[in-house]
C-alpha cells in the first residue's frame, strides 16, 4: 500500500539572518567640510542631520578652498549672491538650502576622490572642458541638480571603463 503525501506550498521567504545597517561614510566627507561635526563614523542619516541643521559660513569657506573654487564660484553654485555670502559672519550657520548644495558638493568631490584617486587629479579634471560635456568644464554645471547628476553619471562611466 502507498501513501500520498499531499506537498502543499507556503509562501514565506526564508532568508539568513542579517543585520541592515546604512553604509557608513568615510571620513573624507567631514574633512572637506573642515571637520565640522566630525565623528569617527557617521552613517546618510548623519549627513541628511547635517544637511538640516546647517553649519557655520568658515566651514563653507574651507570647502572652497579644499576644492579650489573661488568664492563666485561657490556663490554660483549656492545660487547665492557673492556678497550675501560675505555679509555672513564665520560663525553664522549658513541657510539649509544653501548648506544642503554644499553636502552635495562634499559627496560630489569625496566621491571624485574615491574615483581619480586623488583628490588634485578630480579637482583638475572638474576644470578640464571635455567632450562629454560639450566642451565645458563639469564644474560649470554644478549650479542645477541635474548638471550634478551628469557629473555623477561620468564618474561611474570613467569607473567602469565606459569613455563613450
């Protein structure tokens, strides 16, 4: 005699245990900020709080120069007035809109750092007029979002080897 065992299906989804956690950010990230509200690891949500709070004009001051952009540079891409920007005091935090467009710098040349290899060799070729961006330098096009998603898009094609 035969017995049939009836199979029936569950629909769960065994999976391992894991832990999820954001990925941490590296150090580089609050340096270019000049180490304001450094911490020893700091996850995106550390950088979305940073984002929020703000911080102070003399931090947004050694990020230019970090990067080497002039303050009418930096004005253009804050779109904000170079004098607006000089009329704050060093110690004043700066306007969430205007420190949410520096956080997108900061992950823009950390990132182009990671790429390049070294911090000069992006700095040069965010200077650099190229054929991918109509003969201008990728810098020029920091002032929109979109012109920083260009800019991310070409780091990801010189990283995996797509010039074209």
């Amino acid at each position: 005699m035969s017995y049939k065992v009836k199979h029936t299906a569950k629909n769960e989804v065994n999976e391992p245990m894991a832990m999820y956690i954001t990925q941490a950010s590296s150090t580089p990230f609050y340096n270019l900020l000049g180490g304001a509200k450094t911490a020893a690891t700091s996850s995106d949500f550390d950088i979305i709080k940073l984002a929020r709070q703000g911080f102070p004009k003399k931090a947004l001051l050694a990020l230019a120069k970090k990067i080497s952009l002039s303050i009418q540079e930096l004005a253009n891409i804050l779109h904000i007035s170079e004098r607006t920007l000089q009329r704050y005091e060093d110690d004043a935090i700066i306007k969430t809109e205007y420190a949410e467009k520096a956080v997108e710098l900061v992950r823009l040349y950390t990132r182009g750092e990671e790429v390049f290899g070294s911090i000069d060799k992006f700095k040069l070729w965010m200077k650099t007029p190229g054929l991918m961006f109509n003969g201008e330098a990728p810098v020029n096009f920091l002032d929109t979002s979109a012109g920083f998603d260009m800019v991310f898009k070409e780091l990801g094609r010189i990283e995996h080897g797509v010039f074209a």
